[in-house]
C-alpha cells in the first residue's frame, strides 16, 4: 500500500513537472483580477507592470504591481501606493507610469478624477527605494492640479529622451499636452516660447498617451473610442521629434469578436538590445458586460520594412518565455 502511494506522489510531481516544461506561453490574461491601464517596463532584468485596479472610482485608493523574469509568472506585489500615503487622493486612482532616476523610482498617477479646476486631484508624484514599493507621496500636493488645453490631468506618460530630459505626456478629454519635467520632478521647465503645457493632440486622439523611440524615430500612441465600449482601441503616429507633429498612421490594436473587446490603453515593452517587442494592454472578455471588468494581456508586436506597426492580433496564448540576460 505504502508503496502505491509513494508511486502515486512519484507520478503527480512527474505530471506537474511535465506540464510546467510545456507551459510556453503566458496565456492572456497574464495573471488573474479585474486591472487596466497597464504600463509594462524593465528594472533590474525582471519585468514589471503597473495597473490601475478595475473598480467603481471609490474603491480605486490603491495600486498593484506584479513582476516577472519570463513573462510567464508573474508574482503580485499588493499596495504599491495607497491613498493613506498621499493624503489629497481620495479615489480614481488611475494609469500608473514609473521611471527610475538616480537609483529612486517615481511613480506618476492621476487621481480623483477631477471635472474642473475647483476639484482637487489631478496627476501625483510617489517615490520609493524600490520598484516594489512602497511608494510615499513625493509632494505632498498634484503635480498637475488644472485643466491646460482643455486636457484633463489623467493618463500621465513620463518619457526619457535621447539627451536624458525627461517629459511628462498626458491627458484626458480628447487632447494631450507634453510638459518638461525639471530634475528632481517636483516641476516643470518652460519651454523657449516660455509655455509650460504644450498641446500636441494628434487625429482622434481621447486618451492613454504613450512613446517610443525605434530607429531614431518617436513613435507616439494613445487610445481612441469609450474605454467602456467594445470599440476601444489604438493608433499611432511616427514623427522626428518628441513634440511632432504628429500624423496618424492608423490603428494597431483592437478587439477581436473571437477574442475579447475593447482592447487598449498600452504599453510597449522592448527587449534591450533587441528588435523584439510586446504591447501589455487591456482588454474586456466576451462574457462581461461591466465597464469595470478588464484584464490585462500581453502580446507581439511587430513592424513592416518601412517601420511601421503591424496591426496587432490579439491571442488567448499570450506571449514569452523571455528572459533578461
């Protein structure tokens, strides 16, 4: 008898040993829970992404992080940011966008989602030793408290360009300005013309900003469509610059009626050194019906000859494994 059941325990470790040496793929989702808006970035050769928690704007007072080193497991590190670390946040916290910078890691968010400039909230700053949190309040105010450009102060971009500077993209409400972050991001520096908050709305733009730089060229993308509807979605536009003008292209990623709807607000994630790059996104199963009910994917993304983007098919594999040397 004892032996049966040792052969038996023999067998069950054998079975799952097998079937992780042929999980290949992540599977979308990447891992479980109603989140969106996710940023996908690199720190210290592990892959890490920053999602807003899908929920009704009240219990949105905190943020999530998961990290993996293959893009298969990923691990949940609960409570990143909390609103009882940033007193003036009180719900709708949204979009996270990370940066490391002298060995500090900054957290920009919007919170509150404020209507009109008597509101408070807006876009924050939180700062901590660790990509893992926690994250304290690196003001102790917004960053960005009032409407500029008629842009809603939400779905902030924080961008490290060639030379080093870094720039804030954001905005809500169908425009989107770019800011120039002063150095230890407690601020802005006027751009020559002495403007602080410069529009650079581009064709159907709504919200979501994000941008990449690939062979010399800035690629800029954002969301179009209701973030609630089936038709969400994302385009882009390629230009020289950081502050354009900016062309639309097209749309590169969007639901699938076999897949899932409402497939956007992204980010994209490139492998250092190589060709090789994934667009995290979020996107609503075909069985849910509440705004609220969005889940986190992970796919390819490619280019054609004249760089530009493929449109992107959205799969239930997923992607990976990839591993950082």
């Amino acid at each position: 008898m004892k032996t049966s059941i040792v052969s038996i325990a023999l067998l069950l470790c054998s079975l799952s040993s097998f079937a992780q040496t042929i999980q290949k793929t992540s599977g979308n989702p990447v891992f479980p829970g109603w989140y969106a808006d996710p940023e996908g970035i690199i720190f210290n050769k592990r892959f890490y992404i920053y999602p807003t928690f899908s929920a009704p704007y009240e219990k949105q007072v905190f943020l999530d992080a998961f990290s993996s080193e293959d893009l298969i497991t990923w691990k949940k590190h609960p409570a990143i940011l909390d609103t009882a670390a940033i007193k003036w946040a009180k719900r709708a916290v949204w979009a996270p966008s990370i940066i490391e910078k002298d060995k500090k890691y900054y957290l920009f968010f919007g919170a509150n989602d404020i209507q009109n400039d008597q509101e408070k909230g807006g876009i924050g700053v939180a700062v901590s030793d660790s990509p893992e949190g926690p994250f304290k309040d690196h003001l102790g105010k917004p960053l960005i408290d009032k409407f500029h450009n008629g842009a809603q102060p939400i779905d902030q971009f924080v961008f490290k360009d060639k030379d080093g500077q870094h720039y804030l993209f954001y905005g809500g409400w169908k425009h989107c300005n770019v800011a120039k972050l002063n150095k230890d991001f407690t601020g802005f520096v006027p751009f020559e013309d002495g403007t602080i908050f410069r529009e650079i709305t581009p064709e159907n733009y709504v919200e979501g900003p994000f941008m990449f730089i690939r062979n010399g060229k800035y690629y800029f993308m954002w969301s179009e469509g209701g973030w609630t509807g089936p038709n969400y979605s994302v385009a882009y536009a390629i230009a020289d610059s950081p502050f354009g003008p900016f062309k639309r292209v097209g749309k590169i990623l969007q639901q699938d009626p076999e897949v899932a709807r409402g497939a956007g607000h992204h980010s994209v994630i490139q492998v250092p050194g190589k060709d090789q790059y994934f667009i995290v996104y979020h996107r609503r199963p075909l069985t849910e019906t509440d705004g609220n009910h969005r889940e986190t994917c992970i796919d390819i993304m490619t280019f054609n000859d004249k760089g530009e983007i493929n449109p992107v098919k959205i799969t239930k594999e997923g992607v990976g494994p990839v591993t950082l040397k």
